[in-house]
C-alpha cells in the first residue's frame, strides 16, 4: 500500500469528526481523478446500516465548513466532494470493517498463497483467493472455516476483499 500524503491524513481527521458530530461512522476516503475532474469521496455508514440521503448531506456540510476555513487543505485547485454509503458489495481494508463482516460471504485476494500462511489442504495450499462467509475477525487477521479447514488470513497479506451480495431463495431481486 502506497503512503497518503499528509494532507490527506488531515482530510481524514476532518472528516471523521463531521462524521461523527452526525451521529455516522467514517467507513473509507478516497480523493480519485485529475485536473478538473478530481474528486474526494467519502463513505459514512452507522451501526445499524440505516445510512440516509440526510445524514449524507449533513456530513457533507459539516465537512465543508472545515474545507471552507482552509481553501488551501487540498492542495491542485477545484474538487468535488462525494458522500455516499460504502454500498452492499463495500470494500474491506480496516480490521473493524472486516468485524462488522462477520457472517457475511466475502471475497478475499492474498497477495502469496494461502500455503504461505501455513494453510495445508491440497485443495487450498495454491489458492490466492477465498470466496466464503467469515467466521470471525479479530485486530490481526480475519477466519475462515471451509469444511472443516480453517483459513486464517492476516490483514497484511490482504491486497482486495469485498462483501458479495447474496440473492436468497424467495427473495425479490
């Protein structure tokens, strides 16, 4: 992983305490694009998952009022700024993140073999990826248990995860 240049960090203080004066969680931000087509993203999510349209405009106003006192925060010129919820297939990179997963099918990228991690099963030594429900997630590593094998990934050796959205049967699409 690439290191966030400092004002970014700055942006991510700032926009963790709008979150938080609005009663959200600051799940993930993103500052993508170029020129004039530069934009930072900032995903807001509760405990509940009941994220709303307001609470969107409401973080997005709170952070505005410290972007405003600072015009120079963000250093190249004009930006848009995105509030949205990270969404029902949300990318997962803090251990919190893969916490609140638990239960939840995910798709996971190593970036060595799941031998590598001491995974011995002839079926799982050579994979790289693992596309099933987490058992649990600690402040190390998140857990897998496949028929009866456990895969224990530490978030190190993490390069992509994601929650996959699950069709049930009965379920309207």
């Amino acid at each position: 992983m690439s290191e966030k240049p400092s004002w970014m960090e700055e942006i991510e203080k700032l926009a963790l305490e709008a979150a938080t004066a609005e009663g959200c969680l600051l799940y993930d931000v993103e500052f993508v694009g170029a020129g004039k087509f530069r934009t930072l993203r900032l995903f807001i999510d509760k405990e509940d998952g009941s994220v709303s349209i307001d609470d969107c405009s409401n973080v997005s106003k709170a952070l505005n009022v410290f972007l405003d006192a600072d015009e120079e925060l963000i250093p190249g010129g004009p930006y848009n700024l995105e509030v949205s919820t990270p969404g029902l297939e949300r990318q997962l990179s803090k251990p919190w993140h893969f916490k609140k997963a638990v239960g939840k099918l995910v798709y996971v990228k190593t970036s060595t073999a799941l031998e590598s991690l001491g995974v011995t099963d002839k079926k799982w030594k050579a994979a790289k990826t693992v596309e099933d429900v987490i058992a649990s997630a600690d402040d190390e590593a998140v857990r897998f248990l496949i028929n009866d094998v456990e895969i224990k990934i530490p978030y190190a050796m993490i390069e992509k995860a994601k929650v996959l959205f699950e069709v049930t049967k009965g379920q309207k699409k």
